[in-house]
C-alpha cells in the first residue's frame, strides 16, 4: 500500500510514495505525532535528479528491515528540497554547524519534537562503509541519545539557536558609508580562486557560478579591466568545449566532478541552464565567438525541446540516472558511435571528442568532450574546416536522433516560479541577443503560465504539478521574477507585464522586508513559523534573493518612478555592505546591484512608430551594455508612467536617462550608438 506521499505533488516525495518507511511530508500532523508520542524526528531531504538520495532509497528506504527500525523509534519525514528551501536552508546550516563540515543531499538530520537539530549527516549506507556507520545501527545509537541525553540535548539547541540569530547581518551601514571598496573586494577575490589552465574558480569538483561570471563581464565593461573579462570568457570557453555541456544535445549539467569540466555529474536543472544562456548570450556581445552562440542556440532548443510542459511552464530537472546508471543516457563506444553516423562523419567526430584515445568514463565508456580543435582535425584530415564542420554537425544530429530512442533519466515536471524565473530572463535576453522570436514566445508563454495557474488573490504560490499549486512563495521567487519581468519588457514591451512587475514589488515589501534593518527575509511575515528565518545576502548554486531584489527595485524605480522601490534597495545594501566587505567571495549578486547604485542604470527610451524600430533595436542588442535598460514604446502605447511618457512623434528618436536625468532627444541612430558608447567608456 502507499504512505502518504502518494497525495503530494513532488516527484520526488512520490518517488517514495511505496516504501515500507511510514513517511510524512513536513507539517502538523508529524509534527503533533512527533510532539504526542515524544518520539524524535528524522527528517530526510533530497531532490529527484540527486544520485545519492536514489542509493540511500534503493539502499535503507526501500528495505522492511530498515523502515521497521525507522518507524519504531522515529517519526519520519520527507521534504523535497526544491519544494522547501526554507526547511533545507535551516538544517544544511544546522547540519555544517553540529558536523562542522559542509552538507549537501540527501540531508539526513534528527530532531526534537520541536523542531530542534541535535543531530545529523548526509548519505549514511546500510552496511557501514566509506568510514560511516551502517544506517540501522545509527538510528538505534541516535534514538538512545535522545532517551539518556536530553540535557546535553537541549544546552546544544540553547547554543545552536543562538548561533542562528548571530547569523543575520550586523548594524546596517548609514546610505553615506555606501562605496565601491565591496565590489572590488569581490572581484580580487574570484581573480585569486581562478583557475587560469581550465577555467572556473578552484579546483573539483567545479560549478559554473554564473553570478560571478556575470560580475566578471560587468567590471570588465565598467572599467576595462581584461583580467576580469579573462576570468569569465576563459571560463565560459572551457565549459563550453568541456563535457559539462553536452555537446549533442545542449544543455550544462549541475557541476564538473573534475577540475577540466570533463565529466560531469550528469543531472541538469533548470536553475543553471537559465542564467547561463543569458550569460553566453552576452559573452557573445562582448566577443562575437561563433562557440557562445552555439552554445546559446543550442541550449534554447534543449529547453524548449525538453524541459517546457504543454501548459507553458518550465520543469526542474533531468536525473543523473537512467536504468538506474549514472550516465546511461549520455555515454557512448566507439562501436555504438560508428553504426550511427557514416565513416566521413565518424573520421571528424572521433578525434573531435576524444574518440580515438582511451575511455574516460569508468574505464569503458567516452563521455564527448572537445579533444581537439576542428582546425587541428581539419588539417590531420587534408579537409577545409568548412566541410569538417558540416560533417560534424550532420554526425551530431544523428547521434541525438538515437539517442532519443534510449531510456531516458527521469524528468522532475513540477514547475518552480523562482526557477523558471531564472529561465525567462534567460530566454528573454538571448531573444533580443540574437534576434529569436520563438525563444521570446517561450519566455512569454512561462510567464503567462505563472500569472494563470500560480498567482493567487495577489500573491505567489511556489511550486505547480498535476493541476496543482500550492506552498507560500519565497524570497527567491518574488526577486527573480521581477528581474524576469524587467528583462522581458526590454525584449517586447507591456504595460500590462511592467503593472504585474509593481505587483511582485509590493508583496516584497510588504511580506518581506526588514522594516528596521533592512534587507528582505526569505520567507513572508505569514510564512510557518520555524526554528530560524534566514536573511540571506549569499549566493548559492542560484543567486542571493537579496541581491537580485535589490538589483530589480533598483531597476524598476527608474521606470516606475517609484521612490520607495529604489529606498527599500538602498536599505538591502547598506544591512549588507559591512557582509559583503569582510567575506567579499560569494556577494556577486549584491556586488551587481551596489555597482548600479553607485553608478545609476542607464535607460534607453525608443519613441516613435514601431515599425521603425527594427535598426535601432538590433545595433544595441549587438553591444553588450550590462546597466542599460532599452525599451522600445511605440507611439501607440498609451497610460504609460510619467517617467517613460516621452514624447513621440512621426519619427524614431531616442532618450538616454542616467538615473533621473536626462539628455536631449536623438534622432539618429548613429548619434545614440555614440552616446551609449561615450557613456560606456572606462571610467
């Protein structure tokens, strides 16, 4: 019989909707049952494309011997990460603080009736192992704990409680104390962690961190720094080539488990792939290499091909596994390759991934990464580099045709708004980058998804499946949601999309912010009460909702008008500037955004008949200009903010504000591509 997952809309929780264990998802009624029988809490979180939460089910979970343990000592719960970051938040923290040593998934954690860690590990096997205790004798020792030791217990939770309130950003700086000195603390650091052989930050395993990528560009464009611009372009060029990408069917996996981007851990989510294609899309801006809009182009159609539902929204995550084998789906033989694609095809493809030299996956298998350039294997093979080119890609479509035909990992189809968020600004910018109408359709369509099925009596619900919304939104889903709405107008401009931006703004400052100190907590004023209500200004595998709702206010502001936007980003940075100056590494994100309050953004205003837009639109979407909103307001458009209500008449002109300020109307093209370029000069 199925336990109570089978009710849950996760795919991950329903993944365990058949194991013997008498799991619970998170919420009163454990949390009574744990409270009435005074029995402790174990508390399991995981995801759907995580590789060691697939081993400790098939392991631990799905065994009778081990669940009976389980539900006789314990009250068992199940949270999906993705669906509660706020739970997973508190006890990674918690987990790093008792174990002093990083978490990660699955997050295994024991706790009192209450709520409070006493303690915890990530993956445990069943038979003890990889120097860790066997599962089933664990849960005896810690249920023992908790019966002999319950006044250690509760002095750890004293300290543990107060360690979390020591958390919160100190003293918020006074707005005249605001300076650049944090920016370039942040830039000096990622320059001393980067890797100038491979690219990245550090060594394995190795994450795209796109956040800081994207700082990279910024301060490169700001000042003309080229070591800057080296980090991200030598970064993004490595991945690229590397076999974090996968080179026949587009797409970044979650990380590198080497220090060379070659062989990944194979899940995708969603939440990298979005900010990275707006990053490529950029990086192209800045050097035109054919390899970054490849990449971009190529990641589009992947996510449009597989990763879009027919409703509209974006799904989370492909797994790592498939046929219970990481990989399974990705690797190839050589044999396997060459009933595929033709000799002349075959003769350019394996030197081009690394064919022809020794496996590289668990000894048996190639795992495409570039091994060669193609004008090396154009010149082995006396060919133009042309006609190697065209052989690849005729190879390439062949071999993602076959491997259609395979078992596929599985897909996580609950759609996340923070996630695909990250998506639609991501779909919307390479839009306008590139000149693509489907992906701008795309963008369009998750955001009509949204407002239709998530956005409830003027709020956000966090996560849909099955016909399904439900759980109160988080920081993270308001920020990055705005800042898609801000992209997405440069892109197509509504004033129906730009009311709904003023919409998400409201709630962030009504159900979020610090009123006295600053900044934005991640969970609402009404959220569920929990041990701890993290202020986060720190990026993670995504961005610091701190930082982007800054970045976004900031943003909005200057189109809304609206003062108390621009006031409530303001007071983000100063509650985290003193943060941000003596941990620098890891406040991109925020970095951003006090780098546009120093300097403010620049907006582009096109008036005039639409029809006469199509130059003016593409000689900027060319440059890569990272403050600089354009929008494009045909002379049709009516009711718009004081602040946009420039004058339009028979003719294309523009106007170029910086900050509140702003210069005369230009009627020529020429002269506003002067302008933006003057503007955008080293400072």
């Amino acid at each position: 019989m199925p336990n109570r997952l089978a009710g849950e809309t996760s795919p991950y929780l329903k993944q365990h909707a058949h194991n013997p264990v008498d799991w619970y998802a998170w919420g009163e009624e454990a949390l009574r049952r744990s409270r009435e029988e005074d029995k402790p809490i174990l508390l399991s979180v995981g995801y759907s494309a995580c590789h060691w939460c697939h081993v400790m089910a098939h392991e631990s979970f799905e065994d009778p011997a081990v669940a009976e343990v389980m539900n006789r000592l314990f009250v068992n719960i199940k949270v999906d990460r993705e669906e509660r970051p706020d739970i997973d938040q508190i006890y990674q923290l918690a987990h790093q603080m008792l174990a002093q040593r990083p978490g990660g998934w699955p997050l295994t954690m024991f706790l009192t009736p209450d709520g409070a860690p006493f303690f915890g590990g990530t993956y445990f096997p069943k038979e003890a192992r990889y120097h860790l205790p066997g599962f089933p004798q664990l849960l005896e020792r810690v249920a023992q704990l908790y019966r002999e030791q319950r006044d250690d217990i509760v002095r750890q939770n004293q300290t543990l409680l107060a360690t979390f309130e020591g958390m919160h950003p100190g003293a918020p700086a006074h707005h005249s104390e605001l300076s650049a000195q944090p920016i370039e603390a942040a830039l000096h650091s990622l320059k001393s962690t980067f890797d100038a052989r491979n690219g990245g930050f550090g060594g394995a395993p190795k994450f795209p961190h796109p956040a800081e990528l994207e700082l990279c560009l910024r301060r490169a464009a700001a000042t003309g720094d080229q070591e800057a611009q080296r980090v991200a372009i030598t970064t993004l060029e490595r991945m690229a080539l590397g076999g974090i990408y996968d080179q026949i069917g587009g797409g970044f996996a979650r990380y590198s488990v080497d220090a060379q981007w070659q062989i990944p851990h194979f899940e995708k989510m969603l939440y990298d792939n979005g900010p990275l294609l707006r990053l490529y899309s950029d990086a192209w801006t800045v050097t035109r290499d054919p390899l970054f809009a490849r990449v971009a182009t190529e990641t589009a159609a992947w996510v449009m091909r597989e990763m879009q539902s027919p409703e509209g929204g974006y799904y989370s995550s492909l797994d790592a596994d498939s046929e219970h084998e990481e990989g399974k789906f990705y690797v190839w033989t050589p044999d396997e390759v060459q009933t595929v694609v033709s000799p002349e095809e075959y003769a350019v493809l394996a030197p081009h991934y690394g064919l022809d030299g020794p496996p590289n996956f668990e000894g048996t298998h190639w795992h495409f990464r570039v091994a060669r350039p193609l004008c090396e294997v154009a010149g082995a093979l006396g060919k133009s580099e042309r006609e190697c080119s065209r052989l690849l890609d005729s190879g390439r479509k062949k071999l993602l045709q076959s491997r259609e035909g395979r078992v596929r990992p599985g897909r996580d189809e609950k759609v996340l708004v923070s996630w695909n968020a990250l998506m639609i600004a991501g779909m919307a910018r390479a839009a306008v980058v590139f000149g693509r109408d489907d992906w701008l359709q795309s963008a369009k369509r998750a955001v009509a998804f949204i407002r239709g099925s998530m956005w409830r009596r003027e709020r956000l619900l966090a996560t849909y499946k099955d016909g399904k919304a439900h759980l109160n939104a988080y920081l993270d889903d308001y920020a990055f949601l705005l800042a898609a709405l801000i992209e997405l107008l440069q892109a197509e401009f509504s004033s129906n999309l730009l009311e709904f931006a003023g919409d998400l703004a409201e709630v962030l400052l009504e159900q979020f912010e610090d009123r006295e100190n600053g900044g934005f907590f991640f969970t609402s004023h009404d959220h569920e009460r929990l041990i701890h209500r993290p202020k986060p200004g720190y990026d993670n595998a995504t961005p610091s909702g701190n930082g982007v709702a800054a970045f976004a206010l900031q943003r909005l502001h200057f189109l809304t008008g609206e003062s108390r936007y621009a006031l409530a980003a303001e007071r983000t940075l100063a509650q985290f500037h003193s943060a941000m100056g003596e941990r620098p590494g890891g406040y991109a994100s925020l970095a951003a955004a006090l780098e546009e309050h120093s300097r403010p953004t620049r907006t582009v205003i096109l008036r005039g008949p639409s029809v006469g837009f199509a130059p003016w639109r593409a000689a900027l979407a060319e440059r890569y200009l990272p403050r600089t909103v354009v929008l494009a307001l045909g002379s049709e458009l009516e009711s718009l903010p004081g602040v946009l209500a420039k004058p339009a008449g028979g003719a294309v002109n523009a106007w170029v504000c910086e900050g509140v300020t702003c210069l005369a109307p230009i009627d020529r093209l020429e002269e506003l591509m002067a302008q933006v370029s003057k503007v955008e000069e080293i400072q």
